[in-house]
C-alpha cells in the first residue's frame, strides 16, 4: 500500500479503539432521528443545498475536527467533501479558529466597510494570484463568476460569454447553462439546467467543448463581434485539461480580442500558491475565487486587470460604463481573517509538493484496488482533487463523462458512503491536508470491500 504520510488533524475524532473508525456507521440515536425527521419536513428534500446524501444515509453533524466529521449519534466518518473544496486544512483548525474569535470579538460586520482584515487579505491576493492588479470582494463563488461575466460584458461593449460544456459557474442564470445536459450538446447553443430562467438568457451564452481547441476557434471566430470573455475552469470538475488546451484558450482570446476569465473559485490555492495559473503557467486577465480564500466562511472575490475591474468603482454609479458590484457582507471581516489565517499555513515551505504528493499516491492507490478486482472504472482528477468515473478511459471531456455507467457508479458510491467514507454521489472529491494514513488506509480497505460486494 502507499506509504501516504501520517495526518497532522488537530483533535480528529479518531480513538484507535473504535471499530467505526474503519467505515462502519453505527445506530442512529433518538435525538439524530428527530432532527433528521425535522428537516425533512423543513427544508426541500431534507436538503439544505444543492446536493443530499441518499436516503437511509443522510446524518446530522454534530462537529468537525481535522479529516474526520462526526454525527449526533456518535458515529465517525471520513470526509472527502471538505467543504466542497474549501477545508484545506481540515476541519476546526485552531489557527483558523482562533483567528475567527480574535476578529469576533472586535466586530463581525462593517458594511462596505474597509477593514484590516480585508485590506491584509487583498494584499496577499495581489501578491500571490499572477493576473491580479485590483481585487473586488464578494460573498460567494457565484456572485464572484457573475461579477467577472458582467466586467467582461460591460468593458468590452459586448452580451456574449462563451462557457465549456459540463464546465459549472455557480447558481446563476448565466452560468447554468448546460452543465448537466443529458446529451452532447448543439454547439454553441446552450441548454438550461433549471426552471425559472427566463426565456431568451441563454441566447447570450455559447457553448464549447471542453478539451477542443478547434471547435473552440470556430465558435469564437464565428460570434467574434459578440463575445466578450471565455471563461473556463481550468480542471473542469475533476477533467484535466489536456497538454496546451489553457495555453491555447489564451492564443484564441488574444488572436480574437476577447478577456480569458478563469473560473478558479475550487482551483485558487487548492493547486499551487497561485491557483491554476501558477500550475498551469496561463495567466488570464480575470480570475474568480471563493472557498479557500475565505477560510471556510462566506468570501469570495474577482482578480485581474485594473482597466476591467475598475468598471466596478462606486464613483461610476449612474453612468453605462458602470459593472455594478455590491453586498451585504462583501468583504466580511471575520472571513477575511479566516481567509489570512489559512493562507498564512500555504505558504509553508513544501506545502503544495505534500499536499499534491499525497493526492497523486491516492489516487494511485485506489485506481490499483480497482484495477485488481477488474471493475471498468477510471481515477481521475489533479493535485488533491480526485474522482471516479465507471468508464474504460479517464474522460477528457463531458460528453464523454455521461459515457459512464451511471447506475453502477451510484451504486459503488452508496457502499462507500455506507462504509463511513463521507462523499456525495457524482460530485468530486478532495484530500486535505491533514488526511493522512488514519484516513487513507480505512479509505483502501472500504474501496476494496465496496468493489467486492458490488462484484
């Protein structure tokens, strides 16, 4: 087995003694029942998001702490979610948390106020994003993508914004457009994800495939006159982009006069200090990011080229050149100082380099149980993201994505769940930092007896 280093988590919740810790969930306890029960008839399907765990599965969390959640009823399990990607360094850590009760207790909220904490964060974000010159805050990813299409549209003087098919950019009309087609799509013509768009939206969103430089080209030379940014996730889900595909994105937008926007809201210190661009060496002229940036907490924030983001400034209010941005707890302070703390442990010598180590011998690791008990499945992702896809050859793109065998991924994934490995079906994966062989090696033994069980 991969020797994948020993878990640095504060506080897991992981007593050797514990026959859960190996993945096994045990009863649920009165009072997890009641609150289970209560949100199923509060919230929408039970669900508090956009995602839920099957039925039968679902749990209360009572806490975090490093790699490991743990529900009302005392059962451990093993999260992989982290936040959906913003937990880099575990759950509760005591840096973070203490930077969050420093802040707290001189103030939590200063409307479009300029703070320490946000004024320190955005120093960093200059210092450590390549394409940034001016910062904008924001609450969410998805505000920070709509924010960057709307720049886009409003320096330019243009309405189109060309996306990558399966390629998500949050909850907004403008982004859900085909991210979950049921079949490949009509280029350049979107789909939408939802009701309640209103009909005509989409016309303004083209779509491209992803990984396909030429069909990329085509569709922007076609709608030069129109478009006014591409923006792509530089690893699309858990695709990677294949060798020149970003670096290319760059060649069309310069050879055509159109804004390169990366969508780096997961990618922004989850790669490299840098995000993306660092790791991939393409530097765009907007970027949007979210999730790591804010610690955990509500924080998010468009980089980039000052003649584009300064569109955004307050003093342009009433005029059409204005790309309005505003919010409640844009710029929160008590996120930004989450935000600092977190950034502050990135930027230890070697970080990245384990960090990354560690997810390629995961995913190593596990694509070798699957090799050997002969499934048709295929490990994917990049750095310390990771995924598995039931198809014979990793996908390079979404068309081929729902290539795979669905009803047997959802399958295998609901014994993984099961066995106290805390994923939600369909959706890509992450190791933290703090995951180590205490994680790692239960984790082996739940892939090897799912992929037995499912035969």
């Amino acid at each position: 087995m991969a020797q994948l280093g020993e878990a640095t988590s504060p506080g897991a919740p992981r007593p050797a003694s514990d026959a859960r810790v190996v993945g096994r969930r045990g009863p649920v306890g009165e009072r997890e029942r009641e609150h289970l029960e209560a949100a199923s008839r509060l919230f929408p399907g039970g669900a508090v998001a956009g995602y839920a765990l099957p039925e039968g599965e679902r749990f209360v969390v009572k806490r975090g702490a490093g790699a490991w959640l743990e529900d009302l009823s005392g059962n451990r399990y093993i999260d992989y979610v982290c936040g959906a990607g913003a937990l880099i360094l575990g759950h509760a850590h005591p840096k973070v948390t203490e930077a969050i009760a420093s802040q707290a207790a001189l103030g939590t909220h200063f409307f479009a106020g300029v703070s320490e904490p946000n004024v320190a964060l955005a120093r960093v974000l200059k210092e450590a994003i390549p394409c940034a010159e001016r910062v904008v805050y924001a609450t969410t990813g998805s505000e920070a993508t709509f924010y960057a299409m709307r720049m886009a549209r409003t320096y330019m003087g243009r309405s189109h914004i060309l996306k990558f098919e399966g390629g998500y950019h949050g909850n907004h009309d403008y982004a859900l457009q085909s991210t979950t087609p049921k079949a490949r799509s009509n280029y350049p013509q979107s789909q939408p994800d939802t009701g309640g768009i209103v009909p005509g939206v989409g016309d303004s969103v083209l779509i491209a495939p992803y990984n396909d430089l030429e069909v990329t080209r085509r569709i922007v030379a076609e709608h030069r006159d129109e478009i006014a940014g591409i923006m792509v996730e530089p690893i699309q889900r858990s695709i990677t982009p294949k060798p020149g595909f970003l670096r290319g994105l760059r060649t069309i937008a310069d050879d055509f006069g159109v804004l390169l926007i990366f969508d780096e809201v997961v990618t922004g210190f989850r790669l490299a200090y840098g995000g993306a661009q660092e790791y991939f060496g393409v530097t765009p002229d907007l970027a949007s990011y979210g999730k790591i940036m804010g610690g955990g907490l509500g924080l998010s924030a468009v980089a980039g080229r000052a003649d584009v983001i300064d569109h955004s400034n307050p003093a342009r209010k009433g005029d059409p050149s204005l790309a309005y941005v505003n919010g409640t707890i844009h710029g929160n302070p008590l996120a930004a100082a989450a935000g600092l703390a977190t950034i502050e442990q990135l930027c230890a010598p070697g970080f990245y380099e384990a960090l990354n180590a560690k997810g390629a011998a995961f995913r190593k690791e596990i694509a070798g149980v699957l090799r050997r008990h002969g499934m048709r499945a295929s490990v994917m992702g990049d750095g310390s993201i990771w995924h598995v896809a039931f198809t014979d050859t990793v996908p390079t793109s979404y068309a081929e994505m729902i290539e795979a065998d669905r009803a047997r991924q959802t399958a295998f994934e609901r014994l993984l769940i099961r066995k106290g490995i805390h994923i939600f079906p369909g959706v890509r994966r992450f190791v933290s930092a703090v995951h180590g062989d205490a994680e790692f090696e239960p984790t082996f033994r739940a892939f090897d007896e799912a992929c037995r069980e499912l035969g």
